[in-house]
C-alpha cells in the first residue's frame, strides 16, 4: 500500500510539472511494482527532455527486458555504458540480455565484469560459476594441471623407467679399491691406529656408494619427469583437435 501510495504521489508531481527530473523516480517505482509499459512510457517521455540522465536510461532498459524488447534494450544499455563504463546496473543487464538471447560466452564475460564491480554478491557469483561450467569445461590437460604436489610425486614414482647403469665416475674410487690396485707391500709390523684407518676407509667406502646411489635416483627422477611433461604436451595437442 505504502509503495503504491509513492507512485500516486510522484505521478502527480511529475504531472504539475512533465519537466521535473522526478519522472525518473517515478520510473524505478513503477518498474520495481511491476508496471513495466508505464515506466517505458514515463522514462521515453522524461529523455525528450533530459536526454543525459542515464539512471532514467538503465531503468528503461532495464523496463525493455521484462518486456522481451531485448535488442531496444540492449541499445539503451550500451549507450549508457558509452558514458559510463562501470555502471553495474547496466552491465547487470547486458548479460542479461545476452543471457537470454543464448550468447552464453559474451554474458560470461559481462557477468565477469559485475562481479568485479560487486566481488559479494552471492547470486552473481553463483550465475558466473554455472555459466563458467557451460562455456568452459575443465580439459584432461586442465585437470593434469591441477594435480596436487602429492598426486605428482605418486605419479612419477609408479612412472619411473629402468635405472641406466651408472659408472662411477673416477674421483669416486674408493681408498678400499685404490689399495686393490696397489702391488702388495711387504708384511709390516702393525702400528699404533691401524684399527682407526681401516675403520675410517671402511666408511668412506659406504659414502661414496651413497653418492653413487643418490645419483642414479637423480638420473632416473629427470628421465620421468621428461616423460610425465612429454605425456601432458601430447594431452594438450590432442585436446585442441
């Protein structure tokens, strides 16, 4: 009752007065009461005479929509946005419009451009993920991309090829094999530390097997990775086909 008494009153007024820039309000009430002609034929009325008043051009736009006018609408709207790139209400009703005449990517885009204007509006956010799922589908290679850290690592261990063989490299022999190739020397009486040298070269033998093993492991991680990137290129080049 109270917003139909608003309307009576500013009809009114707009009538003792057509030049008065309250025809816009008038046309808002009426639009959001659900009288769309009448806030297109307030609004058309009221441009003749305040051809810039761009609020009173989005609520006729807006009017147009509810009427299916969609390409008048649509018109209206782009001219405001001319002046007004960032006027969320009409980029609200682009999409729209496009929404509903089936150019799902170009309203994606515009809904995108609101939501940058409105970052928490939850049904513009929920309108944007439900298109975004439509127009761009998650690709094998996207989901590839998104594997976690974890899912990689298990990936390239079960991927692992058969270790080369590795051949130690020379400043990696042992002081144990060193010894081998030295002509044996006669027998001689044992010194004082001889215990603590052999155990010292019995330790040194088993660091440089870790080295030699800590560098076949690195061998083989490089060759899968190689094969896993290769897998993921191939994905994508097969996908675009």
């Amino acid at each position: 009752m109270a917003d139909s008494q608003r309307i009576e009153d500013l009809r009114r007024r707009v009538q003792r007065d057509p030049t008065s820039i309250a025809f816009a309000q008038l046309a808002e009430e009426c639009r959001r009461a659900g009288y769309y002609q009448e806030s297109v034929d307030v609004c058309r009325a009221g441009l003749e005479i305040h051809p810039g008043y761009l609020s009173a051009r989005v609520t006729l736009g807006r009017s147009l929509i509810e009427l299916n006018d969609l390409d008048v609408a649509l018109a209206e709207l782009e001219h405001v946005l001319k002046s007004a790139p960032d006027n969320l209400a009409a980029i609200r009703g682009v999409a729209e419009i496009r929404h509903r005449q089936g150019d799902l990517s170009e309203a994606l885009t515009q809904y995108r451009a609101a939501l940058a204007l409105a970052r928490n509006d939850p049904d513009l956010q929920r309108t944007v993920d439900e298109l975004a799922r439509k127009v761009e589908p998650v690709t094998p290679a996207a989901a590839d991309e998104g594997l976690s850290f974890e899912q990689m690592q298990n990936e390239l261990l079960q991927n692992l090829p058969p270790p080369p063989p590795v051949k130690p490299a020379e400043p990696l022999r042992t002081a144990t094999a060193a010894a081998r190739e030295t002509p044996a020397a006669p027998p001689m009486e044992p010194e004082k530390g001889s215990a603590e040298e052999a155990a010292s070269i019995e330790r040194m033998d088993v660091v440089a097997s870790d080295q030699s093993s800590e560098r076949a492991r690195a061998v083989q991680m490089i060759a899968a990775l190689e094969q896993w990137v290769d897998a993921i290129h191939v994905a994508r080049a097969q996908s675009r086909t």
